[in-house]
C-alpha cells in the first residue's frame, strides 16, 4: 500500500518567534521538597528516568539556584530540550513576585549566561499569575526575553479556574483567559487542571469527572487555541494533591492525558513527577511518578506507556486540527454555561448517524490541513472497560493510527459502523476516508 509523507508547519504565536516542530512531553521540575537543592546523582537519575517515559522537555519548575547547572550539564548530555526557571533572579509564580530595578537587564544577563548551551529551550517566566500586578510583570518578562532570547519558548502559565479570584462560578474565568493571553501573548497557551478532589468532584464518586469543571476549562483553552492559531499544553497530575480521593489508580492518572488530546492539545506536561510540597501528604506520599531519587514510582509504568502512546501519535496530533467534540448527556448535564458555548450534538455530526452517545463515550472529529479527516475514541470511565459501537453515516474505509508506532493500519473496507473496546480512560484514534477511494496510508513530518 502506498505511504504518502505529508507536511505540518512548526507553530506557535505570530507575534512571537518560538515555533514548536513536534509534541513536548515535559515535566514541572526535577525536585520533590520545593526549592531544596537536588544532588547531582538524583537529578541525573531522575532525568534519565523522565527520558525513559518519553519526555523531550525538562522543567525547572521552583529550582534552587544550585540545581540549574547540574540539568543544564545532564540535558546536554542526554539531548532533552531544558526550561529555566530561576526564582531568586527573575520572575514569579501565582502573587509571589520577584521583582528588579532593572528587568530588562537581569533578562539580558541570563540570557547571555545560558546562551551557548544546546539543551536551553527557553525560560519559565511565571507560574500562573493571576492578580494584575503579576499579569503585567509576566508580559514585561515575557518581551524582554523574546528580545534577547529570539527563538526561544518564553513559558507562563494560566491558572486553573478553581482559583480563589476568577471562576467558573463568578463568571470572571473566561475574561481573565483572554485578558492574559491578550496581555502576555505567550508562545503557547499552557495550563492546568488537577481535577481529583476539586469542587465539585470531592471524592471518587459514581459520577467520576462527569460534572468537573475541568472540560470547561479544556474547552475555553480549545478555543482560544484555534481562534489564535496557538497550540495549548496541558498539565496532568501524577499525585495526589487533595484530601480526597484517597487513593488514584493508574487509569486515573492516565485519563487526564487522553482528555487531552480529545481536546487538541499539543503538549503535556506531567505535575508531582518526584512528589511535590503541594501534595496532602509531603514526602510520605506514597504514589508517585518517580520517588524523590529518582528510582520508579508506582505510576511510573502506567504514566510511561501511556506517553509511548503520545510519542507514536505525536507527528499525526502536530498535523491534526480539533474541529468537533461529542460527550454522552452526563457530562456537566444541565450545566448552561457549557451547553451554550461548548456543547455539540452529535446528531448534526457528518459522520456519525447516531442521536446519542453510550455513557462516558466522547468523540473528537479532526482534520489536516489536506483534507483528511480522523475520529478520535475516548472511554472517560477510569473504572471499567468499554465497548462503543459508533454508527457512521457514509461507508469509510478506516485506517487506526498504531499505538506503539503511529502507523496507519487498514482494518474496514465499506464499514458503517465502527466497534471499539477501550480499557478504562483508554482512547483509540483513526482515520476515515471514502471506500471508493485510492489505498494509501500517511506519514506527517515537520516542514521547518
């Protein structure tokens, strides 16, 4: 069967100059106890370990000053792209500011120190920064470093919408999104959402994350992404950061990657990958991504296949654009801010004849920029496995992108349905075209 290699463009903001050439796997930090200096061994055990679960991208997320040199030394060596953050010279995280008489010439300093090194791929400006004071720090930041730093990602973060000031529930969520991107105008939209144990999913309930306001917030990042021409990235959690549940699974760490994805995200980033200060139980946690030396922890297996997953995909997501996305009735039921601005019907879908979706089946609908149109299957239960049989309204040919290499694989000719059986939080991805058409798989590489 013939492969025909077809080209995406590197992205990112117009009025910025990074471009991103391939889907970022990245990580927080390299640090489980906040600001506390990491060893060289740990750092370089924890790094290679990250590598091993696929991540391209390092972060130096609330570093020591003394830990940057070590994962600028080990990030040559291992050929990962390392994000600088260095607290005690420039930038901030959410109120806590650090401030300068000078900005623009500390920007300048760091930027000439780290300039020469191969593994430097841009600096963390501002861990979600939400009072106006911090917004307009992390724009200033944000310019001087696209001055002096061209090329480079300058990173900050939105915070999620269970913050303390804009919300979902006070109606301020949407504008503070805009007002960020508008005033920072960042090179990728980043985020995140740690949805066990935020209101209103208190506890592992029968209802999972049906009601979470974690797809209002995906949905208005989706937005803001397509509108701008702008790709998001995501944060998911490896670690329990509330009281309740008690205790996550592996599928329910893993979901949150494949939420992601539904919604057309471009990276992921992994939060509590050593454990983390912000974690109800400190260093005692007892499930973790990777133990605070670096050594496996227990969703490092899981977090790892699930990425390899991501990895084989990664050119084919690059390429894709989210166009459409069904959820069952469940979830966020009766939630009006959602069923007017975000819902679908999956009854006005072009290609699948159905009035309604199976419970916690949702379905993202995705193109190319040559017309090629893919679905997109996602089992939102992390409990238990399921089959969804999906009717379509023409014949397809279907091809299923592979799991393990990201090849296309045929397997229907003149199909009208398609049957898929997922294990829990599982998504399968495949493309669709005409029966009558020509046999012939794809292969995505960047242009730049």
């Amino acid at each position: 069967m013939k492969n025909t290699v077809l080209k995406f463009k590197a992205q990112g903001n117009i009025e910025r100059s990074y471009r991103q050439k391939e889907f970022i796997v990245s990580t927080f930090q390299i640090n489980g106890i906040e600001r506390e200096e990491v060893s060289f061994e740990d750092a370089e055990r924890i790094i290679k370990k990250l590598k091993e679960a696929h991540h391209n991208q390092i972060e130096l997320g609330w570093a020591h000053h003394n830990t940057i040199a070590k994962a600028v030394e080990i990030c040559n060596k291992e050929g990962l792209k390392l994000i600088i953050q260095d607290l005690s010279r420039f930038g901030g995280f959410q109120e806590r500011i650090q401030t300068d008489e000078d900005l623009e010439e500390v920007v300048k300093q760091v930027s000439d120190e780290y300039k020469d090194e191969n593994c430097l791929g841009g600096f963390y400006i501002w861990d979600e920064p939400c009072r106006e004071d911090a917004v307009a720090l992390a724009a200033k930041y944000t310019d001087y470093f696209y001055k002096y730093a061209p090329g480079l990602l300058n990173l900050a973060i939105l915070i999620p919408s269970y913050n303390s000031l804009f919300t979902w529930h006070n109606g301020k969520f949407p504008d503070y999104v805009t007002h960020f991107l508008d005033t920072i105008k960042p090179p990728v939209i980043s985020f995140d959402y740690y949805p066990f144990g935020v209101t209103p999913v208190r506890d592992d309930t029968e209802e999972q994350l049906d009601i979470s306001n974690m797809w209002k917030d995906l949905a208005i990042m989706r937005k803001e992404s397509i509108e701008r021409n702008i790709p998001f990235w995501f944060y998911f959690e490896t670690i329990r950061l509330n009281r309740y549940p008690k205790e996550l699974t592996n599928p329910m760490i893993t979901s949150n990657i494949f939420y992601a994805l539904l919604y057309g995200a471009k990276g992921l980033q992994s939060f509590g990958a050593t454990g983390s200060d912000a974690s109800v139980d400190k260093e005692l946690e007892k499930r973790r991504f990777l133990e605070l030396n670096g050594e496996k922890g227990y969703f490092f297996d899981a977090i790892k296949e699930a990425l390899g997953v991501v990895k084989a995909w990664g050119n084919t997501l690059m390429a894709l654009t989210s166009e459409h996305i069904y959820h069952d009735e469940d979830l966020l039921k009766g939630d009006a801010y959602f069923d007017e601005h975000f819902r679908e019907d999956v009854k006005n879908s072009s290609v699948f004849a159905m009035d309604k979706l199976e419970k916690r089946c949702s379905l993202g609908e995705f193109s190319d920029d040559y017309g090629n149109k893919y679905i997109y299957v996602l089992n939102r239960d992390y409990k238990d496995e399921k089959e969804f049989t999906l009717n379509l309204k023409k014949e397809y040919r279907i091809y299923e992108v592979s799991k393990t290499d990201g090849n296309q694989c045929k397997i229907a000719d003149n199909a009208t349905s398609l049957t898929v059986k997922l294990a829990p939080g599982d998504a399968s991805l495949y493309r669709i075209d005409k029966s009558d058409s020509e046999e012939y798989t794809i292969t995505y590489v960047c242009e730049d």
